[in-house]
C-alpha cells in the first residue's frame, strides 16, 4: 500500500481542522454548557428589593412608583 508523501501534511490540516471546529463549539456553547452542570439560584434572590407592587387598581395593574417610599 502507497502512501503520497502529501498524505501526512492533508491528515494534519484535517485534525488541526476539526480541534479548532470543535473548540470554536464549545467556546460559543460555553454557558449552556456551564448551565447544565451548576444548581440553580433562587428565583427571588434575583428581585430587586426597591420596587413595591401595588394591584389595588381595577385592571390589576402593577404600580412601580410608590409615593409612599418608607
């Protein structure tokens, strides 16, 4: 069986081709990524603490304006 000498040269572009395909994946799926294996937080933690609702209107509006700030 013949080998051509360019054979070696083609098959490392292909492997040098295929890392960086593969690393420019998971550079770009990073956080999806980093998401799968880490708990998730508290949904309120991530409220802010300032704005106070108010649906004392007829069309259950939210008020995020309070004149009354303590």
């Amino acid at each position: 069986m013949y080998l051509d000498p360019g054979f070696g040269g083609m098959l490392v572009q292909v492997i040098v081709a295929l890392a960086t395909v593969g690393g420019a994946i998971i550079f770009s799926l990073r956080k999806k990524i980093k998401n799968l294996f880490t708990r998730k937080k508290d949904d309120t933690a991530d409220k802010p603490k300032n704005i106070v609702s108010k649906t004392d209107s007829p069309d259950d509006m939210i008020d995020t304006i309070d004149d009354d700030s303590n």
